[in-house]
C-alpha cells in the first residue's frame, strides 16, 4: 500500500513555520531553542560571543529562543563564575546587547530564570560564603547539604525572581521562563524526595507546589499583562531519571492548575525523548498531558533530531538532522502540542530550523566537548 502523505518537508514546512501566539508575543513559527548551559560569561556578563550565539540561532530560523539559565539576583544560587546573572548593571547591560542582535535577527527571547538550590556545592561561585540553600537541607540522594530555607529566604528568593523578571522585561527581553524542572531549587520543592518539610511548603502536593506557584505569580505580578511567563517543569532529575512528580493524569492535573491560576502562560514539559508516552494506556507524553489538562500553550523537547544515543568518555557524540521527525510531525499534526524545543541539534547546526522547513539536509557533526561550540 503506497504511502500518499506529503513528504516530511512538506509537512514540516506546513507545521512548524506556522505562526503562534503567548499572550501578547507573536512567534514566526513553531520551533524553540531549547536553554542550554554554557558558561561562556565571565563574572555573570554576557559578552559579544553570547550576543552572536544567539543572534546566529536567531538567523537561522528560530521562532523562540530560551536563553541557558540565567541566576536570579540572590547569592544562593551563583554556583558558576561564568554563568550569566539577570542581575546586576554590567550582566543586564551584556544580556541587552544579546536581546538586541536576537530582534535584529528577527527573532524574539526569553530569559530563563534559575535558582539551582541544592546543586550548588558549599564554598563555590563568587560569592562562596553564601548558604546552600533547599526546601529540607538535602541534595537529590537525600543527603544532607546546605540548610533548610527559612522563611525569611522564601521571600527573599521569590523576591529575587520578581525583580530578575522585571528587569529582564525592561532591557528588552520577550518573555522569561521560570526554571522549575531537573532538580533545581523550585523542583526540590515539588518533588517529595527532596521536600521532607512539616510546613505550608511541605507535605501532600498542593503544598508542595506552593513555593513554585508563589513564585510564578511574584513574577507575573512583576511584569506586563501581555508579557508572557512560560514555566519549565520535569518529572526526571539529573542522577534521578526514574523520579516522578505526578504518578497519574490527576495529580499532574492538580500541580499544573495551581501553576495555571498563578499565572503560567505557557508550559515547557521537559522529557528526555519526546516520542516515550507519560502513562500507561495512552501515547500522550509528557507535554501532551500538559496540554489536555490546561489548555495553555505548551512546549515539548527531548531529542528532537539525533538519531543516536550520547556516546564516547569523554563527552557526546551524535548526529543531527531531519531523520526521525515524521514522528514529531505526526504528533504536532494532531495538536498533541503547540511548539518543539530543539537543543542538541541547534548548537551543532543553527540553521537546523531553516533547512528542515525547506527540505534541505542538514549537517553532520560529531561533538565531542558540547560547550566548545560558541
């Protein structure tokens, strides 16, 4: 029986360079640039290699770009020296000249907003004295690190996401996405392995989501009513690929309508491969459930364009490229969800968008060190 669907071209042409709307940002087409951390800015300040990263992926065919994380403007979470802040005179003014060559590009950018809580190792960053700071004083294995946040820190730390975002709003950005997914400060406290607290921030679900929905609508109080705020959420944890924060349709729905009435915009559901479904009896993933329980906008990712696994001792080895995405297309052509973050692919190709629309093929690169690409 002959297949008489549309080549992939066609198709990918037809479904990702379809305009869409967050609020009041208008996207050119459907594909996001997935945050990918770098570390390419000394003392928090993006520098002009930043600016041209961005603008190159801009140029290349990417509706949205999320920026890697970004610290928030409190010394818990500065754990890098060279990772960019959204905080402070110099950091904003770099991030600014970043903003710029995106539009100038003719793309658009959100800032991630990130505070790392546990993973942050004592003594570290350039402000080593500062406090490791989690919901329980625990890291990911559930051993002790750092202290258990007062809360005097809740507020000063929601604080700081506030001002971050309003901030980011003011030099330009388009948008911000609240970093809450892979075991970061905002994850520890929604997942029950590193949420042991006895307070309104810790037991069953609802206050565990607490602080991320306090979060979110400092943040949404912070800004415009037409500036979008986007949050990125997962189930799996760096070191924890099996963890969960919702074992059923229901309970993801419970945590997804207390983000909703803070003020999500729109969902980024992190999966590791998108094609894997969330529960049992349905092929939905993971952004696909977000979806059907909110109504909101929603991003997917996770692999989209390798062929083949990470390999090699030293780093990553894969290969980019359209092979693989009749499946993606499948699902969007179903409106499983709305827009496709891509990572991997777009730091070896930034034309990836481009060529995949217009058929062409793309490149093939073998990458051994990620963070060598600038």
């Amino acid at each position: 029986m002959n297949d008489s669907r549309p080549s992939t071209a066609v198709r990918a042409e037809r479904l990702l360079a379809r305009p869409y709307a967050i609020n009041g940002l208008q996207l050119r087409n459907r594909v996001v640039m997935a945050p990918m951390t770098r570390e390419f800015s000394p003392g928090g300040i993006p520098g002009e290699n930043v600016a041209a990263y961005y603008a190159r992926r801009a140029a290349g065919g990417v509706g949205l770009i999320v920026t890697e994380g970004t610290y928030i403007g409190h010394e818990s979470t500065w754990a890098g020296k060279k990772v960019p802040r959204v905080h402070g005179e110099e950091q904003l003014a770099g991030w600014k000249r970043a903003v710029d060559a995106v539009h100038e590009a003719g793309g658009t950018i959100a800032a991630q907003l990130w505070h790392v809580g546990a993973a942050r190792d004592p003594g570290s960053g350039p402000v080593p004295e500062a406090d490791v700071l989690s919901p329980s004083g625990l890291d990911l294995a559930g051993n002790p690190k750092g202290r258990a946040m007062t809360g005097a820190d809740i507020e000063a730390v929601i604080a700081a996401y506030a001002q971050s975002a309003a901030d980011a709003e003011r030099i330009g950005f388009d948008a911000v996405e609240i970093h809450g997914a892979h075991g970061y400060l905002i994850d520890e406290f929604l997942w029950a392995g590193t949420n042991h607290r006895t307070d309104a921030y810790g037991g069953d679900l609802a206050s565990r989501t607490r602080f991320a929905a306090e979060a979110v609508a400092a943040v949404r109080s912070a800004v415009s009513p037409d500036f979008p705020v986007l949050f990125r959420f997962s189930q799996w944890k760096g070191g924890a690929y099996d963890a969960r924060l919702a074992d059923t349709p229901g309970q993801l729905g419970e945590l997804l309508a207390l983000l909703t009435d803070a003020g999500v915009d729109a969902f980024h559901a992190s999966t590791r491969r998108y094609w894997l479904p969330e529960f049992d009896g349905s092929d939905l993933n993971l952004a696909g459930w977000t979806k059907k329980l909110t109504g909101k906008p929603v991003v997917s990712v996770g692999s989209v364009g390798l062929d083949r696994e990470f390999t090699g001792p030293q780093g990553m080895a894969f290969t980019p490229g359209s092979t693989g995405i009749e499946k993606l297309l499948d699902r969007m052509e179903n409106d499983e969800f709305d827009l496709i973050a891509v990572g991997r692919s777009l730091i070896a190709d930034p034309d990836w968008p481009g060529k995949v629309m217009r058929g062409e093929a793309t490149e093939v690169f073998a990458i051994n060190h990620l963070q060598s690409l600038a």
